[in-house]
C-alpha cells in the first residue's frame, strides 16, 4: 500500500465511526428512496452528486468506491427486483456499515438485490467479469485513486461494462491542472482535491480508454473548493460504450460555465 492509498483508506475508515463534512459537497437526493435507508448510512455518506439518478429499471449497476452504501441503496430501489447492484470498496470500515444495513433495506424494500465486494476499483478483477454490467456509477472516488493508476482505472471501466452501455461518474476536477506540490499532500488528496483532473483530461481519459461518446451532464452551480487559486468543481459525466466517433476541435475544449448546473 502506498502512501496515497494510505492515506486515504485511513480517512474514510475514521470517516466510517464518525461523519467528516469535509469529504462531501450538499447534494439533493430524491427524499422517496431515502426513507428506507438507514440514518447511519445518510450520516457517512460522502459524494459530490447523484449519478443514480440515471439509472435505469431492471438494470446491473457497479457502484465503485461504494463506501457505506447509499448509492446502492437508492440504485436498488430505481433497477428493482429485476435489477441487480454491486458495491465495490476498498476499506473494511465502510464495507462493514454497508453489509451490516442490507439486510434491513431489503427488508423495507422488499427484496436483495445488493451486494457489497472488497477490492480495488483499478483493478476489479476477477471480481467483475468483462462486458457484465449495464451501468457503472462512482460517486467523488475516481480522484482518490493513485495518478499511476488512472488510466487503468479507465480501461477497468470499459472493460467491464456491455457494448452499448455507459457509465455515469460524478467526482471533483479542477479548472487547471493541479501542481505537484498540492499532488504530495496526503490530506488533500484523501480530501479529493490534489487527485482531481481538469474536466478536458476526465473526458480524454475515457475516449481514449474505448468510449465513443463523452459528455459532462452538470456541475456545482459554484466551485467546491479553491486551493491556491485552483477551482474545483463537482461534475457529473457520462461516457457510452458505442462506436467511436471522432470529436470536432470544438468538443476538446469544455468550458464548465455553459455545463447545466444542478439545484445545489
């Protein structure tokens, strides 16, 4: 383990015995499929958006960097007893919170269709078989990951979803691109600031991981965060595995202040 993972697996176990506000942007989620969640798992939820809103009924989710669970929970409940919802985590501490309180959302649902995995979302196999998965969603995680281990990242992700399918990442990036100096500071990367991308690299990463179709969906109607000048702002992007169409010049450059802002 590394300094980076270190550091991060450190601060979300203590972030699963205590909340941490600092780890989270004030996002509304739909009340309806809150009420069958346990408080304890609302109370360490950690995210900068709500990438169930599009999912679909009867779908197979992977929710990477699942943390306690709340993405899953509500995922659940939109994909139905047709449906089906992994969770995949790399912390002890969490995973424990969100096996502990399946149980009780199923039984306030009416089914189990949730499952709760160890692993790394870099490297999900052989956890997640390839082409297995309607829609991979990730909630303010895929910048915690090690700068080495991005692109792999990446090629995970089209790895293990369908031909035809997607996956919807919300997560932090930045307005330039991010110095080393703040890179070698733990507290900010475990924070999700130091690992975050510019949102031009987010999406080149995923075309050139095999997508054919990128596009950022929202944003914080404000930034986030500003560190040393650096804005960081809260993002939702999907990327559809489909045929590759080569992007116009025009499309490389994305400015964020015409990206639709989300209510907060």
């Amino acid at each position: 383990m590394n300094a980076t993972e270190r550091a991060v697996t450190e601060r979300y176990a203590a972030a699963a015995q205590k909340p941490e506000a600092a780890l989270c942007c004030p996002v509304n989620y739909d009340p309806k499929f809150l009420k069958v969640i346990p408080a304890e798992v609302i109370e360490k939820d950690y995210g900068c958006g709500d990438p169930s809103r599009f999912v679909r009924e009867g779908e197979t989710v992977l929710d990477l960097g699942s943390g306690g669970g709340k993405i899953c929970f509500i995922a659940a409940q939109v994909v139905g007893p047709r449906g089906r919802v992994i969770g995949v985590d790399m912390t002890d501490a969490m995973l424990e919170v969100a096996r502990r309180n399946a149980p009780v959302v199923a039984e306030r649902i009416g089914y189990a269709n949730v499952e709760f995995l160890k692993g790394h979302i870099q490297d999900l196999q052989p956890l997640v078989p390839s082409a297995s998965i309607d829609v991979v969603v990730s909630n303010c995680v895929l910048n915690l990951v090690d700068a080495d281990a991005k692109q792999q990242l990446f090629a995970e992700l089209f790895r293990v979803v369908k031909s035809g399918g997607r996956a919807v990442i919300s997560d932090i990036v930045s307005d330039r691109p991010v110095p080393e100096s703040l890179q070698r500071d733990p507290e900010l990367w475990s924070g999700c600031i130091s690992g975050a991308l510019t949102v031009d690299d987010f999406v080149s990463r995923f075309r050139k991981a095999g997508f054919g179709e990128v596009e950022v969906l929202e944003r914080g109607a404000e930034p986030w965060r500003i560190v040393e000048g650096i804005e960081f702002w809260s993002v939702t992007v999907q990327a559809k595995k489909t045929a590759f169409r080569p992007p116009s010049l025009a499309s490389l450059k994305i400015d964020l202040k015409k990206v639709p802002t989300r209510c907060c």
